[in-house]
C-alpha cells in the first residue's frame, strides 16, 4: 500500500494527559516524569554554568539530587532516562505502557521481558487485574509493578471505579493500554479517554469465533468443530464491546486433524507472543498508521512504504 493513500498518521502524543502535576504523589511510584525534567535540566545547567562561580555550588546539588534519586526504589526508571535521551535522538520518546490481565499473562511476561530487553521502546507502568490473585498479578508484584485491581466487585471491593481507574492510569502516564487475557468488558469512560490507544488480543481470526462468550478454550474447541483449517491470533483495537474493534495485526497457524482443544490452544499461544512484541515495538515506535477508511496499518521499519 502506498504512503500517499494512507491520510492520517496515528500521533502516538495523542494522549496527553488531564493530570500532569498530580497534587497527591502516586502510592507506589515515584513520579519519575518530574525527576527526568529535573534530571535534563540540571545537567543542561551543569554545561552552561562550567565556568561560573556558581559551577560548584550546582555541581554540589546535582550530586545531592542524584544521590537522592538513588536512594529510592525507582533506580531503575531514573537509569530508564537515559535510554529515553537515547530514543529521543531517534525521534522518540519511550511509552509508558499498562497491561491488563486476569490470569496467568504469560503474553504480559513477554512484552515486560521485550520491554526489559529493549526492543520495545516502552515501559510497563501499571497491571490491572480484576483479580488480585491471578499469576499475571504475582508476577507483577514480583517485579516491582504497581498492580491496580478494577473493576471493584463483592469478592473484590477494593477495586477501582471506572472513573478512579482512568485518573490512576492519566497518573501513571499512560500512553497505550494492552489487554492480554482481561476477561472484563472496558468501560466506556476508558475508551473514550484512550481513543486509539486500547488494543486486545484474541485466539482466533477475528471476525470468526469472537464476541461474548467465546474464551479461553471455548474459542478452540469452535474453531475444531467448525472444520476450520486454519486459526490464530487476532489483536484489535478495542471499542465498546467484545472483540468488534479494528483489526490491526493477525497471525495464521494449522489446525491439525488430531488436534485438541489445548494443542491448538498452545499453537497459537506460541505465535500470540511474537506478535504482541511485534505490534508493541511497532505502536512505541509510532508506526501504526491509520488508512482513509479507518483501517489501522503497521508501517514497516525497514522500508516506510510497506504497510501490513
Ligand atoms: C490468550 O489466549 C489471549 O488471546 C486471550 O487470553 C489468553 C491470555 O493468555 N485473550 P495469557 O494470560 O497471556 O497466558
């Protein structure tokens, strides 16, 4: 597809959230916005004021500061600055991501682990669960990942209200939200204060074996009875309801003639991960460009007039 038919290129700034100066600190993290301003404008002062008196007295506080950055528990995301300097010669900044997951989020593990290997340009800020006891929760706490627990429930009252969700997400930054295995409906509020900015995966090829009450193994076991030769993973944008957003990316694996239920599950599991990673490095590099008719697209890196 060639560039000049796409019209509008998705601008991954779109976000900007309501609440930059949070009066209240964030109850888990240190607000590591602020210390990166502080962090770039102290060492631009350090050069400018290399041979002025005041040179010693700035290089005093600016040990002081560091120091004090390292004393906390966010080491590694004032260490992060310096790779967001680093990305920002390359045109852009890193995203801060949240997943959600209401079980084992073994896709979660592997875009952390892709975040913390460096080919996503992003970082996760924040997992919401709808259960707190889930293994993608463990994980996240294990790995120093604020976990925030939504929507609030009977078995889970300390649950957030959509509302108070979407405050905490603007908190944290939020740029780009990534369902992986939430078997919760979003709210309305959450997409419409992130437009474009929620995607899903799902285990089959959407627009076959999607919507209510097709999960988990449920998908499989449909597409077995079905006949269907072939399945996989879909990941779309999401809207107002279950698996009806814009497809943005879609991988093919064999239904094989034995298969169960589970061994398709795993197939296609397998090829899940690859391609959230892929469409995650693609969505915090700002290549995914939206076509005239509202299609969504993946430019490629290699060559910006391919699109798949
Ligand atoms: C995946 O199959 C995904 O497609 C679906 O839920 C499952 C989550 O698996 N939405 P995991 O928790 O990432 O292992």
């Amino acid at each position: 597809m060639e560039a000049q038919s796409l019209l509008s290129v998705f601008c991954s700034n779109s976000v900007i959230p309501s609440i930059q100066n949070p009066k209240e600190p964030l109850p888990l993290t240190l607000p590591y916005f602020s210390s990166s301003l502080c962090v770039q404008s102290l060492k631009w002062a350090s050069i400018k004021t290399h041979h002025c008196h005041a040179h010693q007295h700035l290089t005093s506080q600016i040990v002081r500061f560091k120091k004090k950055l390292h004393c906390t528990s966010s080491v590694e995301k004032v260490d992060g600055i310096t790779s967001d300097r680093e990305d920002l010669k390359n045109g852009f900044r890193r995203k801060n991501l949240a997943v959600f997951v209401s079980g084992g989020g073994s896709n979660f593990r592997s875009i952390h682990q892709a975040t913390l290997g460096g080919s996503v340009h992003g970082d996760i800020v924040a997992l919401v669960t709808n259960k707190h006891g889930c293994g993608g929760a463990e994980y996240a706490r294990d790995n120093g990942i604020p976990v925030i627990l939504f929507p609030k429930t009977k078995d889970e009252h300390e649950g957030l209200s959509s509302n108070d969700l979407v405050t905490a997400l603007r908190r944290y930054n939020v740029d780009f939200i990534l369902l992986a295995g939430y078997l919760k409906l979003i709210p309305i509020e959450l997409v419409r204060a992130y437009p474009r900015s929620i995607l899903n995966i799902h285990p089959s090829l959407l627009p076959a074996f999607g919507g209510k009450g097709y999960y988990g193994m449920k998908v499989h076991k449909a597409v077995i009875a079905s006949g269907a030769r072939y399945s996989g993973p879909t990941i779309h944008f999401v809207d107002e309801q279950y698996d009806t957003g814009r497809i943005l990316a879609q991988r093919v694996v064999p239904v094989l003639a034995n298969d169960t239920a589970e061994e398709l599950a795993a197939r296609v599991l397998c090829e899940e991960h690859r391609l959230y990673v892929e469409v995650a490095v693609a969505l915090c590099e700002g290549r995914i460009i939206w076509r005239e008719d509202g299609v969504p697209l993946i430019q490629s890196k290699e060559n910006p007039n391919e699109f798949s």
